[in-house]
C-alpha cells in the first residue's frame, strides 16, 4: 500500500471522508501514514506510529523524507532561516517528526515540504532507531535519544486545552497526553486509554504510586507526577491540569466509577 506522511503541523483522522465526521484522533508532521483508498478529497488509511485507521485530507499528505528527530517541545516555531527574527513558516506540535539536515549555531534546518525551515536545536531529539546510522542527526544532537523524565514533558503541557480525540499541543486528550509523553522518553504506548490499560506492569496498591505511575479508570488515564498528585487532560477542567489524586478519584467516581487499573511504564522503546 502507498505510504505518505503528514506535511501539515497535523491533520484530522475522521472515521468518514466527510469534513464533519466524527474526530477519532490526529496525525502529527512527519509521521507516516499508509494509505489504502481515497474518496472526496479524503484518503482513508492507517498512523504506521500506532496503527490508528481513519480518513484523512488528501492536503494533510504528501512526501517528506524518512524522519531522524522528534519535537520536544509543547510547540516549535519553524522560521523561513537560522535566524530567529526571520518569517515564521508554520508551528510543530510536541512528537511531530522531522529530518535535520544540518546545524546552524543553536538552530537546526529541516526538511518542509515546500524547502526547509528552522527549528531551535534544544526544542528536537534524535529518533533512537536512526541515531546510530544518521551522521547528521548524530553530529547535530550528539548520542542522547530519550528523555529521562517524561513526566517532565507531561507537565510542560499543563493548561494545554482539552480536546477529545486531540493529539497536539493547541488540543489534546488523556490517553494522547500519555502516549505523547512516553514518545518522548522512547516508550512505546498505544493510542487509546483502554489498550493503555497494558502497558508496563501492575501494581497492587494506591500507596504503591510513585512518579510516572499510570492511573486508570473506565475511559480515562492520568498520569502520577508524585504519590498523591495526578496530572491528566480532563474535560472538567477542559485543560491538561495537576490536581490531588484524592480529588480525582472522587469526582471520576461519580461519572467513571472508581480505579480499574494502575500501571507502571516499562521501557519499551519505540522504533
């Protein structure tokens, strides 16, 4: 099946090939995209990064080179060159992919789809499976390939808007917070809260938690930033926010009934 990838800071993936279908989730720059048919200006296909199917734009796809970096950062600005006074092109989302090409300075020069752009070299991270192959990501990153605390990139996107299906910095949901976090660290982790429910291993007990714990309840992730505090994209606060792991649990018990799971991440690397 033809393969493409997102040319766009990120694109809809609707369960129909209509404008207003249901939003199931979304698409970030760079990632790849396999594609099986195309009807109404909308080609229908499956995010290689987790294996999400839906419809996308067929404006949303187009051809970029493999990537060797991940943005970092909750949002990037791409400016037209190095210089970071010079016209802005468009923004990145945290976990869009890139390809360096070389280093400028503190800036880095990436591959868009019309030419190349620049983007803060502390804002990217080299992809663990090209760093070992790819001289320039290499020479321009040097060998580190993961965050150590990905909770840290979590809490960087407090007061980020909730957005159900959302899977950017400007909207988001819990379970995309989740993923978009751990990609940061080099786990792995699906799409949904519900597959999420097996990750890493379990753990048998509240007083048990302890920073970048998991903590599951029927439709719903959040992630543990301590041992009593919880931060999660939510819809009551309509925002990714940091809030007592006490309080959560009796709020969500009203709409969500209690606890079902609580996990710790292993490090299952991405890629």
């Amino acid at each position: 099946m033809p393969l493409f990838r997102i040319i766009t800071p990120s694109a809809p993936l609707r369960s129909g090939p209509f404008a207003n279908a249901a939003l199931d989730s979304e698409c970030l720059f760079g990632e790849a995209f396999e594609t099986e048919q195309s009807e109404t200006g909308f080609t229908y296909g499956r995010l290689v990064s987790d294996g999400y199917q839906g419809w996308v734009p067929d404006n949303c796809l187009g051809e970029l080179p493999t990537p060797n970096a991940r943005v970092i950062a909750p949002m990037s600005d791409v400016t037209s060159q190095a210089d970071i006074k010079s016209a802005g092109c468009f923004a990145l989302s945290l976990g869009a992919l890139v390809t360096i090409t070389e280093l400028q300075d503190d800036r880095a020069e990436i591959i868009t789809p019309n030419s190349s752009g620049f983007l803060p070299r502390q804002h990217l991270l080299p992809l663990a499976s090209r760093a070992a192959d790819d001289k320039v990501v290499g020479h321009v990153l040097g060998d580190v390939t993961r965050v150590d605390d990905w909770v840290a990139i979590a809490e960087k996107l407090v007061a980020s808007p909730y957005k159900w299906g959302g899977r950017c910095a400007w909207g988001l949901d819990c379970s995309a917070l989740v993923q978009l976090a751990l990609a940061a660290g080099d786990i792995d982790a699906p799409r949904d809260s519900g597959p999420q429910h097996h990750i890493g291993s379990g753990i048998d007990d509240l007083s048990q938690l302890q920073r970048g714990d998991l903590v599951f309840w029927h439709g719903h992730v959040g992630i543990m930033q301590d041992g009593k505090t919880l931060i999660h994209a939510n819809a009551h606060h309509m925002a990714v926010a940091s809030e007592p792991l006490d309080d959560a649990i009796a709020r969500i018990a009203i709409i969500a009934g209690q606890v079902s799971a609580l996990r710790r991440p292993m490090l299952d690397r991405v890629g």
